[in-house]
C-alpha cells in the first residue's frame, strides 16, 4: 500500500568530499494544494539558492528541490514551518519534522 505524504520531507544532505551541506526538501501535491502561495513566497528570497537543475517536478504537482543557503538550512527550513504554522490549521511542529 502506497502511504500519501501531505507535509514536506527534508533532510540535510553534505558532500562525502568537500562537506558542502545541501537541503533537499520535498512537496507533496496535497501539502502545496493548501500552501502553495506560501511556498512559492519563500522561494522568492535571495537567501534560497537553487537552479533549474536543482527541481524535479512530479505529475502529481509535488516536487523536489535541492537547495543552498547562506546560513542554516535547518533554520531556513524551521523559518518556512513557523510561517506556514501561523497561517495553518496546523497545531503541532512535529508534522513538519526533518528526516
């Protein structure tokens, strides 16, 4: 049985050689079906660097995205959470827990 992700799965991923960190977050369709404004405002900032290389878009609308910033990618991450936290009916950090 299939399970159906409905919030972002993100992890912290560094270079075996050079230990460049890099964020590697994950949307599902139904998380973006309710946030997608808020998504698309957050990657607008200057602090999230990514290419066009960098997104995997899916059928399903979800997608992926590896990214860089300038400091944490942890507190970037907990920086969208905290935002989507506030405008949600969402009561509990622990839904958007990074892997």
């Amino acid at each position: 049985m299939t399970e159906v992700l409905s919030k972002p799965q993100f992890q912290i991923l560094t270079h075996q050689y050079t230990g460049e960190k890099t964020g590697r977050i994950y949307f599902p369709a139904l998380f973006l079906a309710e946030f997608h404004i808020n998504v698309t405002q957050w990657l607008q900032q200057q602090e999230i660097i990514f290419g066009e290389r960098d997104l995997k878009q899916y059928g399903d609308g979800s997608f992926r995205l590896y990214f860089r910033v300038i400091n944490s990618l942890e507190g970037e991450y907990f920086r969208l959470v905290n935002t989507l936290m506030e405008k949600s009916s969402y009561k509990n950090r622990s839904k958007f827990r990074c892997s």
